[in-house]
C-alpha cells in the first residue's frame, strides 16, 4: 500500500477553510517556504561556493556580517515582495522598515532570516525566525509594530536539519518535517511535556556571573536538576526545548566588571526573535518573560530592534524565574505570561 503524508500546505489549507477564512495566507506561507528552501540550498551549498565567509560590513546590531546573512536576508526580501501580501517587513539586517505591498498587502512581517550565524562556519543548525501580524480590516491602519499578543502566526526553520514549526493563534504549534521531493509534510502537534524528567536547561553559562544576583543563586541551587544543552542559536536551542521542555535563558548582563559590556535591555531582539519564539511557546503550552518579569508578549516594541531579555519555556520553570524577577510581587499578566 502507498503511503502519503499530508503536506503542510494541505494541512493549512484545510485550517484556512475551517475556520473559514481567505487564501491569503496560503499565498504568504507559501512565499515563506520557498524562501526557506532556497536558504538551505544555498547553507548546503556554501562551502562549495565560497558563501560561508565574512561579508565585509556590519549590520544595524554592530555585529559582523556574513555572506549566508546578506544571502538569506535578499532571499526572503525576493520572496515577500512576490507575495504581495505584506504591508512591511522589518529584517535584523536592515536599520529602516522595508516597505512592499503599502496600500495593498494585508501582514506585517518581523524575521531574523539566518539565526545563529556564528554556526554558520562550522556547519552548526541555525534557522530563519519569523512573526507575523495582520493589518487592521475594520478601520484605518497605523502601521504600527504589533506585540507579540496580535501575532497571528509564528515560525521557525532549522536549517539544514529540514524541520520547520509553525505556531498558529488559539490553533497550536505544529512540527513539519521535509521530505525527499522537499515538501514539508506530517504535522506533529507540539505540546510541552509535562514530566520533568526530560527537562533541560541551556543558558551561555560563560556568562554566569554576570547575571543579575537572583538569577546566579537560581542557577546555583536548580541547574542539577536538569540536562544541560546550549547551541548558540536561539532556534536551535529552543527546537530541544519545544520537544523535551525545560527552560531557556537569556538573561540581562548586569554585573560585568567593564561597564560598557553590560547589558541591561538584554540581548536578543524582541520583534524577530523574543516575541517569534515566544508565540509558539505559548501555543505549545508554555510561556516566555523578560527582565522584570513580564510576559514577552504583551511588550508593545518602540522601535524595530528593540532588544530584551528572555527567559522561556516549561510554565512552572518560567512562573519561578518570573517570581524572582518581579522580586515577589506577584504575577504581573495571565497566568503563564502568554495571552
């Protein structure tokens, strides 16, 4: 007997029409799939044709650019603006907010299109990070940059491992894997687990000691409780803990000795990478915090590269760490930190 696999774009299809709603979205995600696969086509490819090296500049972060940056980050431009379906995209490579489909298109689109490019030289996982956010149907629109909390989807690739997740509003995280004709297919709807044996913890431990003094006596009295992993890329890590849950920190730096390497917004971009992996993590039942404590998902972004701390995962790890945040004050949103 022959065995098919539902696709993914069969599986959305199928979601879109139960609830009754345009194609639109159909036509977006498949722009996104299509850039994602031409992504790793050329992260296979790179060694070959000399496209894992330095590209010579520096990006609106200040970090050194790669040539798989500049790379991936013109392949989704290409892809989203044949869509035609997106108002504007913000990219971590890019300072100003990339205009597209202004008056016609209907999402705003938030990426990071290659995470964890320190990978990149050694032929590590990284992925390609996304959120998105639809435009106001019942009034005018203001372009604004939306919170986590009206995301109406949010993704990732881990590339090249061909897995790609997908969390959908009120609808679940779901897992896909690509196949021999590279089709993503067999949906696998992720739950964190609820059995603490498989939890692990994955924080920069280089960093240790220069995290605010709650987080160090936390780490000092729980972290042999758990396995510990930690990749270097926040796709990647997060990819383990989504399966076996557990917690993922990136916590402020607050106590370094030379001041000008403290970081007390924390790190990690809040749009394309806190909010992106904070939505699915809600979706698949657990919940993400920042520095004070409070849930990813309601920070409304000031600007496009708003940085911020990130503490995700398992609810009863995040609820305890958020605890110590807001230094016993009691819970500062929903129960969990997600909507």
């Amino acid at each position: 007997m022959l065995h098919f696999e539902q696709t993914f774009m069969d599986f959305l299809l199928e979601h879109q029409e139960r609830h009754h709603r345009t194609y639109h979205f159909l036509i977006l995600m498949n722009s996104i799939l299509n850039a994602a696969k031409r992504i790793q086509y050329y992260y296979l490819t790179g060694a070959l044709h000399g496209n894992l090296g330095m590209a010579g500049s520096v990006n609106v972060q200040g970090e050194d650019v790669m040539k798989m940056d500049d790379i991936a980050n013109e392949v989704v431009k290409h892809y989203l603006e044949r869509s035609g379906r997106v108002i504007h995209a913000v990219s971590e490579e890019e300072e100003n907010i990339i205009p597209m489909n202004v008056e016609g298109g209907r999402y705003f689109f938030y990426y990071d299109p290659m995470d964890g490019t320190s990978n990149v030289p050694h032929n590590l996982p990284v992925g390609f990070l996304f959120g998105i956010g639809k435009r106001n149907l019942d009034g005018p629109e203001d372009n604004h940059l939306r919170a986590g909390n009206e995301f109406r989807a949010a993704g990732m690739f881990v590339i090249p491992t061909g897995t790609f997740t997908l969390a959908l509003r009120d609808a679940g995280c779901w897992r896909f894997h690509i196949d021999e004709m590279m089709n993503y297919v067999k949906p696998v709807r992720m739950v964190l687990p609820e059995d603490r044996k498989t939890w692990e913890l994955s924080f920069n431990t280089a960093n240790r000691e220069y995290y605010a003094a709650g987080i160090q006596e936390w780490i000092r009295n729980n972290e042999k409780s758990f396995v510990f992993r930690y990749l270097g890329a926040l796709a990647g890590d997060f990819h383990r803990i989504l399966r076996n849950g557990g917690l993922f920190m990136y916590p402020a730096i607050v106590n370094h000795p030379v001041a000008k390497k403290n970081r007390p917004q924390g790190k990690l971009r809040l749009m394309y990478e806190a909010a992106v992996v904070a939505f699915m993590c809600c979706e698949a039942g657990g919940s993400a915090v920042d520095e004070s404590g409070k849930s990813i998902l309601d920070i409304v972004p000031e600007m496009p590269h708003q940085r911020t701390a990130l503490y995700l995962g398992s609810k009863p790890l995040v609820e305890e760490i958020a605890g110590i945040l807001r230094g016993g004050k009691g819970p500062a949103s929903a129960p969990g930190g997600c909507r």
